[in-house]
C-alpha cells in the first residue's frame, strides 16, 4: 500500500476531480436510464447536523454534491425550521451560536415534534453528541454514528492495548508501547521515562511525564485531587503508564504523530424499517452484517511547538503534539519525506521509497488488527434503528526513527482543525470523495 509522496495534495485533488467529473457526465444519463423506474419508489431525504461554526468542522458542501447526485435530497423544511429555533434560543439566551458544538455553552435544546424530520439519512456531528440527541429515535437508512459506549469498550487507551494483544501478540509487541495501569508498581523501572494518560481524556489534558518514583508519588496524588473534562474523579483504575518513546522521528525537528483515519462500514441486509422499537438484533442473523474497512491514504502530521530534546523540565511545548502546536497544515501525502524528516536533531532522514512503502505496510498491518476487533463486536456498534453505518475512527501514530510503528491511540471523535481555510476546504474534497467512494456510491447505486 505504499504511496508517491512528491505529489502535492491539490494536485492530486485537481486530477481525481477532473476525471469524476468526466467519468460522471459520460454515465449520468444510462444510470438514470437504467435505475430510476426500479427506485422511483424509494426517496432519500437527508439532514446534516452542524456546528454553525466553520473552524469546528469540514465542508459540508461536497458531501451534499454527492448526495445530491445520488439521489438524495436534503430535508429542507425540516433543517430551516430546527435552524430557525436554534438560533432563536441562542439570542434569547445571549450566547453566541458558534458555541454551538461547545460541551460547556450550558444550553439545553428545545424539542420539536418528530413529524417534523422527514429524513432517513442522518450525519450527525462527531464533535458533541450532546447536539445529536434530538435525531437519535429516528429510523436511519444511513447514519453516521456508532453506538459509542461499545466503541469505548472497545478502544479506550487501556482496553485497545489488551484487546490488541489478545488477538496477535506480536503486532503488540512491535508496535505497541509497553503500557500499564497506573498502580501497577512492579512494571516501573526508572529512570526509564513514562507518559501518564487519563483513559478518558483528550487534547493531551493532565498528562504528565515520569522517570522517578516521587515523581509518580505525585502524579497519583495529583490524580487523586483532580476530575476530567466530565467532571468525574479520577481513580488508579483510569489512569494508564506507558513506555515513553525516546528516540521519534522528527518533522522539522519537533516531535510528531500521523493522525491517520479508519473508516468502518455495516450494512445490514433485509429491511429493519418498523422493527426499530425492540431490540431487533437477535433476530437478525451474525452473516446479514456485512462488515468492511478502510484506512484512507492520507491524513495530517500534527507536531509539538518546540524542538524535541530529553532534557529535564519536560514540558508540553515540547512534547504533546496537537493541532493547536502545529504550526501550520501538514498533510501525509505532501511533507512526509526526507526533506522534511529528522532522525535526530538536524541530521536529515535518508530513508528510500521502499522503506516508506513498507512503513505504510507496516500501519496497514495495525489498522487490520483493528477492524478485526471492530468486526467481532459488529452486531453491538450499529444501533436497531439503523440500517447502514458509516463511522470514521482516528489513528494517532507516532514513528520511531527507524521507520518502527507505534500506535498510540485510537479517537473515537475526530475533530477536523485547520490554520487555512483553502487547506479545509482541499481536505474536506478529498475526505467526502473518499465517504463517497468507498460507502455511499455502492449503497445508493447497488441497492435492490
């Protein structure tokens, strides 16, 4: 699966356009021709939760181009009406709407009468589910949220590690870092360097980095005083200890990970429409899940602000890697290369084609331990009312600098932060294409 990387993303993007654009116009008319007496019947409306906030999401725009060519229309009556109470209730409570997607803007959002929504095909937002909770009660045709307390279960910072284990234990010890729970003292052997992650958490919140035993002494008192984003306490059981990896590749000299994205897909044969109060699933047989996976070829390289060094204090400036300490929007596909890769501070990387070829091999080879988790839990991700689920994971990587894998985390929300709008608008093309490709293209034009 190895990718050119001297290829600039908007390139790429101008080329895969162009011939859609003329692969389309060709067929356009013998699809009708072919398909619209079979499915005159069926009419698809769809309703996108947004943020009323560009800087918090993707650009809708190419994902409505492709439903629309689909057939697909969107549920106009009800998405201006639910926008018109929305923005009512803002002004009367004085808070701004792009706070919209915030979990701390304190808003409860009025009801409405379910007739209202005619759509069957519903994206929610994967930034707040608290906005989603109106839509959940709706029969889905296409839906794009998983049913998240399975996921959690699944692939929380401590779960992820042993269920990966469980399944190959080699793919684990390759290229996973040694983790722990935290009050596992025995495991410690300082001065070894270890990072301290809640296993609930996000944006690298009360991380701290260890190498000595005071040092873990008061990490777990600071964790004993402390709650996270939910307000909840922490306890020794949600806090992990891993192997900090000391020897990274760099990207412009500073620490980084790849943000990577795994998209999962079930499609549920036979039709679930008036079955959806009851749990239905039981009724339904294991091999009616039609079950695959995707890993996209792109994704972003987030790096940390500073550049990297071992030195005592460690800080955050220097270590956590995030999209507000990326300097500017990195793409995989763009920068992932020699001229811009360290394997120690200035001292160029020199690696060949066929070693990132194997690189990528190498993340591919994670990713299907992955989906294979993900398959075996398949009839629990999707909720009863849904009948085709699309759900889009984020792989946070980290590389050694020997081209070594190591898979930090899988995030269940991705956000979708850029310094750029142009760089947002050429990820969202690309992302929906991909949506588009892989999902909604073989559902809307395969189906009996």
């Amino acid at each position: 699966m190895g990718k050119t990387h001297n290829h600039t993303l908007l390139k790429m993007l101008a080329t895969q356009h162009k011939y859609k654009k003329s692969h389309r116009k060709s067929h356009r008319k013998s699809y009708y021709n072919t398909n619209t007496k079979k499915n005159q019947h069926i009419l698809h409306k769809y309703y996108i939760v947004k943020c009323y906030n560009k800087d918090d999401e993707l650009n809708y725009e190419y994902l409505e181009t492709h439903l629309k060519y689909l057939g697909v229309m969107p549920d106009t009556k009800s998405i201006n009406a639910i926008k018109s109470m929305d923005i009512t209730l803002f002004k009367q409570k004085r808070v701004p709407l792009n706070t919209y997607c915030n979990y701390d803007n304190n808003i409860r959002l009025l009801p409405f009468n379910k007739q209202l929504v005619n759509a069957d095909c519903f994206f929610l937002s994967s930034i707040n589910n608290t906005i989603n909770k109106r839509f959940y009660n709706y029969y889905k045709y296409v839906s794009n949220i998983a049913n998240m307390s399975t996921i959690f279960n699944i692939i929380n910072k401590y779960n992820l590690v042993k269920n990966i284990t469980d399944i190959n234990p080699i793919i684990a010890k390759n290229n996973l870092a040694l983790t722990f729970k935290i009050n596992e003292f025995n495991k410690y052997e300082f001065p070894k360097w270890y990072i301290l992650r809640p296993i609930d958490s996000f944006g690298g919140n009360d991380i701290r980095y260890i190498n000595t035993q005071k040092e873990l002494n008061d990490a777990i008192a600071f964790y004993n005083t402390h709650k996270n984003y939910k307000d909840r306490n922490y306890y020794n059981n949600d806090v992990i200890a891993s192997e900090y990896i000391s020897k990274p590749l760099l990207f412009h000299n500073k620490k980084f990970h790849l943000r990577l994205y795994l998209m999962i897909t079930i499609n549920i044969k036979g039709n679930i429409k008036g079955n959806i109060k009851g749990n239905i699933k039981d009724d339904i047989k294991d091999a009616n899940y039609i079950f695959k996976s995707f890993l996209w070829d792109n994704g972003k390289i987030l790096t940390a602000r500073d550049n990297f060094n071992m030195n005592k204090p460690f800080t955050r400036e220097t270590h956590d890697t995030h999209v507000k300490s990326t300097l500017d929007d990195y793409m995989y596909l763009d920068y992932f290369n020699n001229q811009n890769l360290q394997t120690s501070l200035d001292i160029n990387a020199k690696f060949t084609q066929t070693e990132y070829n194997h690189l990528w091999d190498n993340i591919s080879a994670v990713c299907n331990i992955i989906s294979t988790i993900l398959e075996q839990n398949k009839k629990q991700l999707i909720y009863p009312n849904e009948q085709n689920l699309y759900y889009i994971f984020g792989l946070d990587v980290m590389i050694r600098n020997n081209l070594d894998v190591v898979l930090l985390e899988v995030n269940e929300q991705p956000g979708a932060g850029f310094k750029h709008d142009k760089n947002r608008d050429a990820f969202s093309k690309a992302y929906f294409q991909w949506i588009n490709d892989k999902f909604l293209e073989p559902l809307f034009k395969n189906k009996e």
